[in-house]
C-alpha cells in the first residue's frame, strides 16, 4: 500500500514537472502577431496591457516555474491557470500562468466560453453620421475608434484639476452633466459650470467627425497627416526624469511641469496620434519637434510634440536663440501684466484714442520674426524700441525686441494733432507780430 502511494506520488511529480509548449509571439492593437519560434517550459505565459494611451500589447512566451508575475506597480501574482485582471495607472492588465496544456497561453479568459453567436450589422440610423468613439483620462486627446450615429458627441469635463474626455456617438441630440442640467444645442460648442466641473460639450451632425475637437472661439489645429510609428518613451515620475516602459505612435510627447517658487517637478511621456498637445487652460501647443514652454498660473509647462526618431521625447531643449518674454493683454489700460512665452523675439502693440484715453487696447506676446505693422499697413523698421505712429486720433506704439522680458510699456508720448485751419491762424497771428515790430523798428530808427 505505502509503495502504491509512493508511486502514484512519484508519476504524479513526473507529470507535472514535465515541459509544455508554449506560443511566443507579440503584437499590438490587434495586428498580425510577431511569431518567434515555440518555446517550452514548465509554464505558459499570457499578458494584455490595453495601456492608458489606447495602444494595446499582447505578449505570449514562456515563464519560470515558481517565478511570480510581477505588475508594474510591484504587486505580484503566482495564480495557475487562471486569467487575473488588474488595473494600474499604466492601464488594464489580463495575466495568465498556465500549465494545462501545450499552447494554453493563446488566450486569457475570465468567464467560461460562451457559444459564438452569429454577429448582426449594426442598426445604423437614417442620416447618420460617423464619429469618434473613445475615453481618455489621461489628459490627452484620443482618436481611436468611430462609431455611427445620429449625432456625435464631444464632452470634456474638468474636475479637481483632473480631465475627462469622451467622444461618442448619440441617438438624440442631448446629454445630462452632473448637476442634472442638460444641453441640446446642435453645432455649437458649450461652456457650463456646475458646482463641482466645468464642461466642454458639442453635440454635432454637420459632418464625418465632427466631435474631434470643441475650443470657444479658438480655430483647431489642421488634422494631422498619417505619419510613420516611432517608438516612444511611455513612463512618468515625480521630481526626477523618466526613461522607463515604451509605446509605439504617430508622434511621441514629452512634458515637464515645474510649480514656481518649489522644487517640485512632474515628468510624463507617452505616445499619441496628433501632433500636438492641449494645455490645461483648453490652448495648444506650436509646431511639433519644438520645445514649447508656457507659464499657466503659477506652474511652468515644458511640452514637445516629436517624430523626428525613435525615443525623440528624451528631453526638451529651448531653441538657443529663444528669449522669455511676457504675455498678456489688456483693455482701458496701458500696460499689462500676466504669463510668460518664449520665442525669437518679443511684442508690445498699443492702440490708444487720444480723445477717449478709456479706449486703450494692450497685447504682449511672443513671435518668430520682428516684423509688425501700423494700421495703414506701414512697416515698424526700429527695432528694440518703440515706435509711434497717428492715424486721426489714434495713436499705435510698437516695440519688437530680441532679450528676456523686453517688451515692457512703450511711454506715453503725446501727439497733438492740431487741425490745419487753427495752424493757418496762428501762422497768420505770428505774421502779424513780426509785421508790427518790423514797422515799430522802423519809425523809432
């Protein structure tokens, strides 16, 4: 009997300690999975990350016996033969180790097997538009799925300094916000605030993909071309720079935030789809493969949008010849104060009423070139200084300059515009002086 046992042991040890085959093999979003030759082992290994950016990576190869997975975020998972889901700020993990059988890690099931059914087209309803249909959570744009619909939808709802993002699809032309409210209007793009967000929204059907973007009084940026993928850094950190994980997309995006007055820094880059990127305060950043920086209350963005090479969002290096220069404008007033830009050169452009002083206006900027123009279309030729011009009672001062924070005030140089028919008579007054000294000269010689 113990010798029964005892071999029923041994053969169990035998069986389970005995090599499978394994798939091993990587893809993304779905393509064609990259096959490298089989492999065995004791255990199979099967991993998902569909990442926060949209990219999903499937990876199956084989594993160590007695190795427990281990998840980004350090938790680690030593489950056999079951699909373990777990959600991290990287994105939503399906991890399996199994041993069952040869090629059991060509899937991750979390529910038994249901019967296939055979799929039905979509009911599409009549006059439908095609739009976007994708989340994001992250802060960034998304453009990775359509749907069709009625209407297309897009909302954007900050909340506690965090964004949330969606586009969809509609069948009726409206959608509750979190105080109950709703919005219905067609075509426009809204701005609501309740007690606790404040919300972007445009519900559309004028064309394909309308709901891509929704900026109040801003013109979007021209669609993106299709550009060729480049491998990205794909991490984020707090206080010191990242060079960890990686994504593949159409451009790679670095950003740096520094909240002035500490020491306290924020890192993050990842993968996207566009060339460029939206701050919090709903602008965009400039051309790509630039380093834009730009001072937003009290916290300095340092963002660039790349595709010049792999693992292009190493770092953000200013332009050497750029200078920092203030950013702001004004209205009934003659100077302004507020964020800071950097380009090539900075601008002060003022436009003052000399019969209504109230009716000022004020713009300073930042810009790639010196050169400016009057109102009449004349050019502004003095550069590093101001340079004044009147037309009727309108006085223009204009000031181009190429050092940090130059584009103080310009003075308030006054210029009187006496009419012609007061200077003919004081022209006539002065003739009538000179003639009568000239005839007093004369009779006292």
């Amino acid at each position: 009997m113990h010798r029964f046992l005892l071999l029923l042991y041994f053969s169990s040890f035998l069986h389970y300690s005995e090599a499978i085959r394994c798939r091993s093999c990587y893809s993304y979003n779905g393509q064609a999975c990259v096959n490298a030759p089989d492999c065995e082992s004791d255990v199979c290994l099967y991993e998902q990350l569909n990442a926060a950016n949209g990219i999903t990576h499937v990876l199956r190869t084989c594993y160590t016996k007695g190795k427990a997975y281990t998840f980004d975020d350090g938790v680690t998972m030593s489950n056999l033969n079951q699909c373990v889901t777990r959600t991290t700020r990287q994105g939503q993990y399906y991890v399996s180790l199994c041993t069952s059988q040869d090629m059991c890690n060509n899937d991750c099931r979390t529910e038994p097997q249901q019967p296939v059914q055979p799929t039905l087209p979509p009911v599409i309803p009549l006059g439908s538009v095609t739009c976007y249909d994708c989340i994001s959570t992250d802060g960034t744009d998304c453009q990775t799925n359509t749907c069709q619909g009625a209407y297309c939808l897009y909302e954007r709802r900050l909340t506690n300094n965090q964004m949330y993002l969606r586009k969809t699809c509609l069948l009726e032309p409206v959608i509750q916000l979190d105080d109950e409210t709703t919005v219905s209007n067609v075509d426009i793009c809204e701005v609501r605030n309740t007690v606790t967000s404040r919300y972007y929204v445009k519900i559309c059907n004028d064309v394909n993909l309308c709901n891509n973007y929704c900026n109040p009084g801003q013109s979007p940026p021209l669609p993106p071309l299709r550009q060729p993928l480049v491998r990205c850094y794909d991490c984020e950190s707090s206080n010191s720079d990242c060079f960890t994980g990686s994504c593949e997309g159409n451009f790679c995006i670095y950003e740096r935030q520094l909240r002035s007055g500490t020491s306290k820094t924020y890192f993050r880059k990842s993968c996207s789809a566009l060339a460029y990127a939206q701050y919090p305060d709903g602008s965009y950043t400039g051309a790509p493969n630039v380093c834009n920086i730009k001072v937003i209350n009290d916290v300095e963005y340092n963002v660039k949008v790349c595709n010049t090479g792999n693992m292009c969002n190493s770092q953000c290096t200013q332009d050497s010849s750029a200078v920092t220069c203030t950013e702001c404008s004004a209205v009934n007033a003659d100077d302004c104060s507020g964020g800071t830009c950097q380009g090539r050169f900075c601008t002060f452009v003022r436009s003052k009423s000399q019969l209504d002083p109230t009716k000022t206006t004020v713009k300073k900027s930042c810009a790639t070139s010196s050169i400016l123009s009057f109102p009449d279309n004349t050019a502004y030729v003095d550069i590093n200084h101001c340079q004044y011009k009147m037309l009727g009672s309108v006085q223009t001062a204009l000031k181009a300059c190429n050092t940090t924070f130059c584009n103080t005030a310009c003075s308030d140089v006054a210029m009187p515009t006496p009419s012609p028919q007061n200077s003919a008579g004081l022209s006539s007054f002065f003739v009538c002086i000179c003639s009568s000294l000239i005839y007093g000269l004369v009779l006292l010689s």
